[in-house]
C-alpha cells in the first residue's frame, strides 16, 4: 500500500506544555483516517503539525518517503500538496466564492485564470456551490461557507486534505450538508484526515479510527473494533460519554 504521509516520533510543546507525545502514523493513499478524543488531546495540534503551520519540537513527517522537515520541498510548496479545511472556514470575505477557489491555484501553482476557473467550477459543482459562484462569505450560510472552503481546498488538487472539526461551528441543521459532501470525497477515494466529533461519520466513512487523549495516539483500528470492542479503558469511557449524550 502506497504511504502518503508518515509520522515518526512526533513531539510538540508549547513552552512547558507538552501537547503531543512520541506520534507515529502512517495515512495511506485513498485512506479515510479519523480522528477523535477529548477537547485538548492534541487532535488539531496533530493536523497542523502534518500541514506544517505549527513545526514540531522533534520527530519526521515523511511526504511520499520524503522528509518534509528537512527536504528540499519548500513548506509551501508542500502546503499545496496538504489542503486544509478549518473549523471556521477561513474565506477571503472580499471575494466571491468562485474567486476563492481560483486565488490560489493562479497565484501559487501559476495556473492560467481560465484553468483555474474551470477547475474550480467541476469541484463548486462537486459540493452543489455552482449556483453561488459570484456570492461573497456575508451572503452565504455557514454550511454553504463550509462547502466553498472544502472546494477551495480541492481546487488546489491536493495529495491529501485534512479536516480539523469542519462541522463544529456549524448549525445542526447545515452539519449534514456538509457531511454529505465529505461521504461523497471518501467514496472518490480521496485521501482524508478527519479531526471529528460526528461519532456516526467516523463509523461510517472511515478506514481507521484514532482515539488520541492527552497527546498519544490511544488507539488505532477499524471503526468497527473502535466502536463496539475497543480494546484501551480510555477509549471505552470516551465513547460511553461521548454516544451517550
């Protein structure tokens, strides 16, 4: 099985506080690994940590057997290869949503106006945003945001997008918009790392399931084996709270 990204030893602090532990990870291509835990486990620090927009204290990130921490791909030309959906969607609100999807393939990877256009129409197609190509962020609901980010990211045709909660600043209502189109990326055979607090989604559309809690990877399998026969006690006591609420 091809990797995609490798994670060896992986430690972050912040001053004193040691958010990750000694992380190793392999994500696969066509993988949908996702991840869950506890508020300040270490989930989104993770995430960042493998787009490189925090840098980690110590350990490897390997890019297709590439180390990216000390290799000659430059951090942002890395970046184009690593699409980032945030929790709070992070659109140029001075542009349209058409607008957002075209700024970086024409000013980073130096595509022509048109192909960048054309591209980014099939992925604005792809999440059901083609009818809103010449609104701005102020017009559009938080859902419809949230789809014209996950079509920004795909307009840069990515190796891998990662997912940090993109529902979680979202009305319940507009949540199932958006998990709907990240079901229809999984089955495409997208590579996708999910930082999720939707138990159902990770059951359903992942490969793997991670359980990370206070900044170590608990445990790693199938949803299956996670969902109904975790092996770790931690594991076990955040899902009874968790899928009891």
């Amino acid at each position: 099985m091809e990797k995609v990204i490798e994670i060896r030893h992986l430690q972050k602090s912040f001053g004193g506080n040691e958010v990750l532990k000694d992380i190793s990870l392999d994500v696969n291509k066509g993988e949908v690994v996702c991840i869950i835990g506890s508020s300040g486990s270490g989930k989104s620090t993770l995430l960042r940590c493998i787009n490189l927009l925090e840098d980690p204290t110590s350990g490897e990130i390997t890019y297709h057997g590439e180390n990216v921490l000390s290799s000659r791909l430059s951090r942002a030309e890395y970046r184009t290869k690593m699409g980032m959906v945030f929790q709070q969607f992070n659109l140029f609100n001075n542009l349209t949503a058409l607008g957002n999807c075209t700024v970086g393939p024409v000013k980073v990877l130096g595509r022509s106006k048109e192909q960048a256009t054309e591209t980014a129409m099939k992925f604005l197609e792809l999440v059901g945003m083609d009818k809103y190509i010449n609104a701005r962020p102020s017009q559009l609901s938080g859902g419809q945001k949230q789809r014209v980010a996950i079509a920004r990211a795909l307009s840069m045709e990515p190796d891998a997008l990662l997912f940090d909660e993109p529902t979680s600043a979202l009305d319940p209502e507009m949540v199932g918009e958006v998990l709907k189109v990240m079901k229809t990326l999984a089955k495409s055979g997208l590579t996708m790392v999910v930082v999720t607090h939707e138990m159902d989604f990770a059951r359903e559309v992942a490969n793997r399931v991670l359980f990370m809690d206070k900044g170590v990877i608990v445990e790693d399998d199938t949803p299956d084996v996670i969902f109904t026969n975790p092996k770790n006690e931690r594991t076990k006591e955040f899902l009874k709270r968790t899928l009891e609420k």
